[in-house]
C-alpha cells in the first residue's frame, strides 16, 4: 500500500515539475529571459530525477546520486537569479 502511495506521489511531483518546467519555457519564448531558460531546464532536471526514482527497483530518496542531480537542478536556479543580478548591472 506505502509503495504504491509513494509512486503516486512521485508521479504527482513529477507532473508539477513538467508544468512547471513548461511554462518558465513559454515565458522564456516570449521574452527570450535566460532566468526562464534556465528555471525551465532546473524543472526538468528534477522530472527526470523524480522518473529515475519511480522506475528504480528499490526507491531510495537518500542514494547520493540522486542527491547530486538535485544539486544541479538547484544550481542552475542559483546560476539564474545571479546571471539576471549581473545583467541588470550592466
């Protein structure tokens, strides 16, 4: 029961990230802003990170691999809010 409780939470988390992953990409079209490129390719990082956890055999949040996918996926959020920082000093 806990197993299947947890996929669907995974899968609820990863159709998020996929949403929201999709429209910082319309934003990033619109205005052609690298913090939506940016933002959009961290939320897909973390669909793909979420996609790995469900289909592993054994999920396990705390594997340092998944740790480290994360890291990027927040290092590029991080990279994006400095990038638009410089440029509006510029």
């Amino acid at each position: 029961m806990m197993a299947a409780l947890n996929l669907i939470l995974i899968g609820a988390i990863s159709m998020t990230s996929l949403v929201a992953s999709a429209f910082f990409f319309r934003f990033w079209r619109e205005t052609r802003d690298r913090l939506f490129l940016l933002f959009s390719l961290a939320f897909a990082v973390d669909v793909f990170d979420r996609i790995g956890l469900a289909l592993s055999e054994r999920p396990n949040e705390g594997h340092p691999l998944l740790h480290l996918v994360r890291f990027v996926s927040f290092a590029l959020i991080i990279l994006a809010i400095i990038d638009k920082n410089r440029s509006r000093r510029g």
